[in-house]
C-alpha cells in the first residue's frame, strides 16, 4: 500500500511522499507456522527488519521450549525439586512473573506448572482414554500453587515440589511476539501485523487504512465468526476448532484445566483482544478453561481486555462478548 501524497506549504511544487512497501514473509518456530508482514520503506529495509524479528524469536524459543531439553525452561524443571533457588535469564524471569500474576488472577485457571498434566493429556488424546486415575492423583500434586517460589532480589526461582515440570504453551508463543514486535520498532517499523498460527499482534494501521483487518474463526464451519479492525492490540483464540479428541462421547481441547486434569470439554472457543500478545495468550487460555460466565466475569476485571466466547447450549451455537469488544459500547 501507499502513503497518500501530500501538497507543499503555498503555491510550491508538490511534493510526492515515500512510498511503503508491503512485505510479508513466514516461517516455522516454536513448532507452529509465524507470519510477519511490515509497511517499510524499503524492500531491503523491511526484509532485514523481519529478519531480526524472526531471529528473536528463535532466541527466545531457545530459552522456553519445553519441547528442547536444553532450553532454559527446560534445565529449570528438570531439576526440580530445586534444594535453593536457581537464577534465572530476564526472559524467562519476565514470563514467569506473568505467569505467576495470571495464575493469581484466574484463581488457578491459568497455570504455567500444569506440565505434568499436559504430559498426561498428550497420552490420553493419542490413545483416546482418559488418563489412570492414579497417574491423574500423582500429577495433580505437582501442580498448582506453591509450585513456584520467585526471589525478586536476586532474579531466582525455586521449585520445591517434585515432578513439577513448566508448559509456557499458554503465554511463550504471545511474548515472543511482543518481543518480535519491539524488534520491528526499533528498526523502524510503525506498521506491522505478527500472526503465530492465529494469535495476532499489531501495531499501527496500515499506510491508508484504519487498522489491520482480523478475522476471528466462528465456532464450527458455517456458523457464526467476526472481523476486527485493530490497531496496537494482540488478538488470541483458544479452542477445540483444530485440536480436539473426543473420549466417551465427550469432545476434549487440548487445552487442559489444571483444576480437573482433563481437556476442556467442548465444542467451545474463546478469543481475547489485549493490549500485548503475552496478556492475550495467556487470558484465553484462562477464559477457556473457566467457561462462558465465570470467564466474562474475569475479562471485565482487566483493564483494555475483551472477549468474545461461543459454545453450543441445547443444540444452538450461543455467544457472548463482553464490554469493550471491538464494535460493542453497551453495558452488559
């Protein structure tokens, strides 16, 4: 797209502004598909931009996978239970803190620990049972508060409970990309959309537009969706649209409520508009979790938070967005 062009002061000769280029590139990381589209002012400047961006986020997948048994997350849970607490990096310290204040937040519904509970569910949707109801009880006691022991002063953590293992798949894919987006900033770039397999950050609208454009998925093919126009926002949903089981005629997310163990039932879907993508990802994931009420009630506690939440009641898709969803000004 194109900067519109403007006049000179007085009778000069007009003046042609720059032109932005549009660029888009994509790439697989933290094993789903990203993609980072810039307006720079240069094709070579919006590439080497996109570049550092994408760069970053491979370094900070090298801190939080839990996937790579080198990473930083990973070396911390495997030697839990930790005797004294372990310094951390200031990426991992960071994501932990938020974690941590989430999991206050959602009285447990988000829950950065809940490793040992999504090892189980892995097993479960692969084989399509319900985990042992023992091994369930023996996971279930790694989890939860008093998991994790942050130190302000000296930027450590301690794990005093054995078996405790760190899932960052709620909260790492949104603060890698508030940290691809602070790249493209300081490289120049005011315009830009960071998709990571659906979540969507963005900073200032396109050159002529009023904001990027975001479709949000309705809850099953053909039913109902939405289209948002965002601007400095992070947009992120959390469902059983794509990864799903159903055991025992039940139909389970992958998304697992560290409360019971299990995948939340569904169908259901929540997206979540924030103002970073860290807050987002982590916020849907709670409001999955938690469920249409109790969900909207904990969105409208959060400043600048929003969602949207659909689920099938007696047969009918219902929906429910709270105040302050993008095109909604009425009170509940």
């Amino acid at each position: 797209m194109a900067l519109a062009a403007g006049l000179a002061a007085g009778c000069g000769p007009r003046v042609e502004q720059p032109t932005a280029v549009r660029i888009s590139e994509s790439r697989r990381l933290m094993g789903a598909p990203w993609t980072i589209t810039v307006h720079a002012a240069s094709r070579a400047a919006g590439s080497e931009a996109i570049a550092a961006a994408f760069a970053e986020i491979e370094r900070l997948e090298r801190v939080l996978s839990d996937y790579d048994p080198e990473s930083e997350l990973s070396r911390l849970s495997l030697a839990a239970p930790t005797p004294a607490p372990v310094a951390v990096g200031a990426d991992l310290w960071r994501v932990l803190v938020a974690a941590e204040g989430m999991r206050e937040l959602t009285a447990g519904a988000f829950d950065i620990a809940v490793g040992p509970l999504t090892a189980l569910w892995r097993q479960a949707r692969r084989s399509g049972r319900l985990p042992d109801p023992d091994k369930l009880a023996a996971a279930k006691a790694a989890v939860g508060a008093g998991t994790i022991e942050l130190v302000p002063e000296t930027q450590s953590v301690r794990l005093p409970k054995p078996g405790t293992r760190l899932d960052p798949g709620g909260i790492g894919m949104g603060y890698a990309a508030d940290g691809a987006l602070e790249v493209l900033a300081a490289r120049g770039i005011s315009s830009a959309m960071i998709d990571a397999s659906g979540d969507v950050l963005v900073s200032a609208a396109p050159p002529g537009t009023d904001g990027w454009r975001i479709a949000v998925a309705p809850l099953r093919p053909g039913g109902q969706g939405d289209i948002l126009v965002l601007v400095h926002a992070a947009v992120t949903t959390s469902g059983d649209a794509y990864q799903a089981v159903e055991i025992d005629g039940v139909r389970y997310s992958h998304i697992v409520d560290p409360r019971s163990g299990l995948g939340v039932a569904g169908p259901t879907t929540v997206t979540v508009v924030a103002p970073d993508a860290t807050t987002a990802d982590a916020l849907a994931t709670a409001a999955s979790v938690l469920g249409h009420a109790a969900g909207s009630d904990m969105i409208l506690t959060i400043p600048d938070c929003s969602a949207r939440f659909a689920w099938q009641e007696a047969g009918a898709d219902r929906i429910l967005t709270t105040f302050g969803w993008p095109g909604r000004s009425h009170e509940p």
